[in-house]
C-alpha cells in the first residue's frame, strides 16, 4: 500500500528512500529497491524514477534468523497456515477459508486452519468474525512472531513473494499464488526450485484445484521431496541469515 506518493512525501524530512519490494507493479519514487524475487531489471521500466539503484535476485534475501532456528518438532501434521499479503486487497484470504471450510467437512473436520491477516487487509472483521463463528479456524492479525506461528503448520497457503521465501526458509512445503499478472514474472527462479505448489494467477477457482493440492503436498513421498527441496534451494543460494 505504500507506493511513490508517500515517498515523496516523506522526501523533505529524510536522508534517503530505500525500498524494500516483493511485488512490482506500484510506482516509485526512491534511491534504492531491494527485491530478491526479481532480477529482470526491465519489470521496473516506467515504474521507478531515473537515479533509482535496482538491487535484484537472491543474494539480496533479506530473511529473519527466526525463520532458521524454529523447533521442527511444534508441527501438527493437520494444521495448515493461510497468509496472502499484507493487504491482501482481493480478499483471497476470505475466498481461500470459505473453501478450505468445505475440504474440512469432506475430511472429517480433521484439519486446523491458522489465518493471519496484516494491518492493512480491510476484511479483518469479517475474516475474524468468520473463524470466530467456524472450528478450527484461528485467528491472528498483524503478528510479529510470524515464524513461530507459520512453524506450527504442515504445509503453508499464500502469494508469492516475500512470505513464500520465508516458508521456504522455514523448510514448509507450500501452495503458492500469483496475485497480480506481474508476480508471474517471478517465480522463474523460485518454481524450477520445486519448493511449492503453484495455484495460478488470480482469478482463481478454488473449488477445482486448492483440495486437490492439498491432498497432494499431504502424499508422503511428495511432501518429504519438496522439504529435502527448500533446503537445497536456501544452500543453493547461499542466502545468510540476516538480523
């Protein structure tokens, strides 16, 4: 939610404008973007203004130490994590819970569901409201203990970027979505990673793919693969814990 507007008018008042980016698409007005999803500097084209310095692809990762010192032992073979974004302005998370309701009734009502919304995401009452009024479905909003909370579930729902890069950290298996057109643009890298699971970019139809890519990271074989994966990728690139 923070784009070129309020960088200029912070402009007066500061030194310098660092940006700290995992979606593209908002325009800017900065001396530096950081976003480690990307690395086709031409995504910023018209987006950034001329003296901007660009700091693409991996080795700029900027992960918490307290998503590589969780205690693997807290995981709950039922419980799953939903976190789409911050704002999450499309209101997946709502869509996502309303289906996943659904998969548990089919499954015996065998799973929990821990759905975590940020500051900015607008539907928070309703959201609250609905794990309120639905077992198994607990709430949090605007946490900062995100890696203990995400290390407690099996495997992981949410958008690609930043968060994703953390359950991978984390060593989940996760199901993944696009929600804009641009994110497409950066999962070359993370998807011949073969740490996730890819929805598809919204709009989505969660009836017809999400149980199904649950019931596939919950095969034994494939679940075990995509651990043994996140870890290869997070040595790969040599990502250094950062605090």
């Amino acid at each position: 939610g923070i784009d070129r507007k309020w960088e200029t008018a912070v402009r007066d008042h500061i030194g310098k404008v660092i940006v700290i980016d995992d979606f593209i698409g908002r325009t800017h007005c900065s001396d530096i973007i950081i976003n480690c999803m990307a690395t086709d500097r031409t995504m910023y084209d018209g987006l950034v203004n001329p003296n901007c310095e660009l700091l693409l692809g991996m080795e700029y990762a900027l992960i918490g130490k307290e998503f590589f010192i969780q205690d693997i032992s807290k995981r709950e073979k039922c419980r799953i994590s939903v976190f789409v974004s911050g704002s999450d302005i499309t209101d997946e998370t709502s869509k996502i819970i309303r289906h996943c309701k659904g998969i548990n009734r089919r499954n015996n009502n065998k799973f929990t569901f821990d759905v975590i919304v940020g500051r900015l995401n607008d539907k928070c009452l309703s959201i609250r409201k609905f794990c309120e009024e639905n077992e198994k479905f607990n709430f949090f909003h605007d946490i900062d203990n995100m890696a203990e909370v995400l290390n407690r579930s099996y495997i992981s729902i949410g958008a690609l970027g930043q968060s994703l890069l953390e359950r991978i950290a984390l060593g989940i298996p996760s199901i993944a979505l696009a929600i804009s057109d641009n994110q497409t643009n950066l999962i070359d890298t993370l998807a011949k990673s073969e740490t996730f699971t890819f929805l598809g970019t919204l709009p989505l139809h969660y009836d017809k793919i999400l149980e199904e890519a649950i019931n596939g990271l919950y095969n034994v074989d494939t679940y075990e693969e995509r651990r043994t994966k996140c870890k290869k990728f997070i040595r790969n690139f040599n990502i250094r814990i950062r605090w």
